[in-house]
C-alpha cells in the first residue's frame, strides 16, 4: 500500500516504491523520454507519484541547465496574407493554421512549450529578439524567411538555435532548413495526365506573375511544371494563365468555356484550383472528363470537401522534422546548419482521377 508522508519526497522514494531505479522514474517522469518507458511501468510509476503527490521541480531542473523547454516559432504577419503567395489571399491562413497546429502537437510530444511570435513590423524587432533565448525560449522555428532575412541575420550572431522551414528550397548555408521539392510530384503528375491523353497542359497561378526572388514559391512551382513540359517537348508559353483574384478567374472562365484551350490544369495553389473546379462545374464543364485539374498545398479543406488532386501531403512531415531538428541543436545532437529535403507527393483526388 501507499502511503504518502509529510517530507519531502524524491525520486529515490519513487524508485524504491515502484521496484525500479531512480534512473527510470526519471526517464518516467521526463514528457521526452517517457516513451522509452514501459507501459505498465511507466503507468505504475505516475499513480505512485500522484498518490504521494510528487510534482517534478521543472523550474529548477531549468535554470541548473540555463534552458526553459520553450521554442519560439516567429512569422511575418504576411504570411498569412502574402501578396507573394501561391494562392487567394484569403485562404492562407488555413494552411498556416494546420502547420502551427502539427508543429504545437509535436513539441508537446517531446516535453517543449511552443510560443508563437508574428512579427509585425521594424518597429516591434528588436523587442522580439530580446524575447528568445533564456530564459524565454531555447530556439526558434521560421516561417517567411524572405520576410525575415534580418531576423536570422541577428539569431545567427547571437548563436540562438534556429530552423527555417521553407516550401521550397532555398541557399542559406548558415541556417538548418527543412524544405519541400516538388520537382518528382510534378514528373509524376505530367506522366499520369498524359497517359489519359492529356497533350494540352495548362499553368494556373497569380497576377501578376513575375520570375524574380520576391515570387519564389511560384516560381519553384512553376519552373517544375516547365522543366516537365520541356522536356517532354509539349511546353506552350500561351497556356499560362493568372488571375487577379476569385472575380477575375470567374470572368476568364465565363469567356473561354465554350472552348477551353487545355485538358489539363496544374495551379500553383489549391484554393486557386478548387475555385476554378466549383465555377468550371457551375458553366456545364465536366470535371474530370473534359478537364483534369490540380491544385499544389493538399490542404485538407479542399482535399476532403471537394476531392480535389494536389501536390504536397508533406506538411505533417514537415512541421515534425522541423520541431525534431531543432531541439536537437538544442540539446547539441544535431547540426547547427545543413539542410533537409522532404519530397512532395502526387495525391490524387476526384478531380484527377
């Protein structure tokens, strides 16, 4: 029987009670290191320490080590509003919702609290960098580097862990980066459509579209899709089309139905896709029949609600890669620098079967 006492208690009373060593009560008792517990002992182990009311001094155990378990994922306030974005502005916050969300989930997986950051403005910098590192947080997660450029400039001077996650990938040698590539998901897809006798491939994407660095996730998407048509010697420059916004794809769609000039349609984002399969629907087009489309993010929304065929599925992986990495440059397992690939998938839907 159990009998808790009015002194203090302390693993070693734990271990003698549950018949283990004060080594496994600690591994019990760590949230990172509970899994390599066994269940039932782990389970026999967290009733002992309710009954005696054990509660673990974290607070302590953190400034002996100088870390406070805490990362910081920071963001540009655009990025849920980006007018460089693959996508209507008005769906991007989605997305970006379901990757904080995987990434909160995994950092509480392995014992960390995540606090979450925008940065808004210059004006707002400095206070924000004054804010990471102990005994606020032990490393920070990026999302928006191209708005951010500054931000990891000064992490970087002060040796603050930091990982930059990025839909594409990009050259940052003195960063750890955990990046897509679409490049595979996109031969894939070509090689798909054309063995349904598609030869007439379009490229649905933002107005305006321009080729320069503040455009980079369309452009990684675009050139994919390109380099695929290229080499597969079917690339027209005519069947790259950009809307403006929801208005401007329905007027485009309501002069060109009658005879539309592709049988195939990749778009550089899926709510750009979705909306062009509901209005392509509304005007009699037969979808997949007369035309296959594609979207690019596999955002759950549009993947379960309207079936829709995209590029991506890598943001689970994405954000876990990214929490996994980073707190081993916390803990000094993992590199302070080098960069992760995560290949996007092919995911077909209703709309490309």
């Amino acid at each position: 029987m159990i009998e808790a006492s009015n002194k203090k208690v302390t693993l070693t009373e734990i271990a003698r009670q549950a018949g283990v060593s004060s080594a496994t009560v600690s591994r019990a008792i760590n949230p990172r290191t509970a899994r390599l517990v066994k269940p039932k002992t782990l389970e026999k182990i967290r009733k002992i320490q309710d009954k005696l009311d054990y509660r673990h001094n974290i607070l302590a155990r953190n400034m002996r080590k100088q870390k406070t378990e805490t990362i910081t994922l920071a963001t540009a306030l655009d990025t849920f509003n980006s007018p460089h974005h693959s996508d209507f502005a008005a769906f991007n916050s989605r997305s970006t919702m379901f990757l904080f969300r995987d990434i909160l989930d995994e950092a509480l997986r392995w014992g960390y609290d995540v606090k979450i950051m925008p940065i808004l403005n210059t004006e707002n910098f400095n206070l924000a960098i004054d804010r990471i590192g102990f005994p606020y947080s032990d490393g920070v997660i990026c999302i928006g580097l191209h708005q951010l450029e500054e931000f990891h400039a000064v992490l970087k001077q002060r040796g603050i862990p930091e990982v930059i996650i990025s839909n594409h990938i990009i050259n940052l040698p003195d960063a750890a980066v955990v990046s897509e590539n679409c490049d595979a998901a996109y031969a894939e897809a070509v090689d798909y459509v054309m063995k349904r006798n598609c030869r007439k491939i379009a490229f649905a994407t933002l107005a305006p579209f321009k080729e320069n660095e503040k455009y980079l996730v369309l452009n990684n998407r675009f050139q994919a899709w390109r380099n695929i048509l290229l080499n597969k010697g079917i690339y027209d420059e005519k069947l790259i089309i950009a809307f403006e916004d929801e208005l401007d794809l329905r007027s485009w769609l309501t002069k060109h139905h009658r005879n539309l000039p592709f049988d195939a349609l990749f778009c550089s984002g899926d709510s750009i896709a979705a909306r062009f399969v509901r209005e392509a629907k509304l005007l009699g087009i037969d979808i997949p029949r007369d035309l296959k489309v594609i979207g690019h993010g596999a955002n759950p929304v549009f993947l379960e609600r309207d079936g829709l065929a995209s590029i991506g599925g890598t943001r689970h992986n994405l954000a876990c890669e990214a929490v996994r990495r980073l707190i081993g440059i916390i803990e000094e397992t993992a590199p302070f620098t080098g960069m992760q690939v995560i290949q996007e998938k092919f995911i077909k839907g209703e709309t490309c079967p």
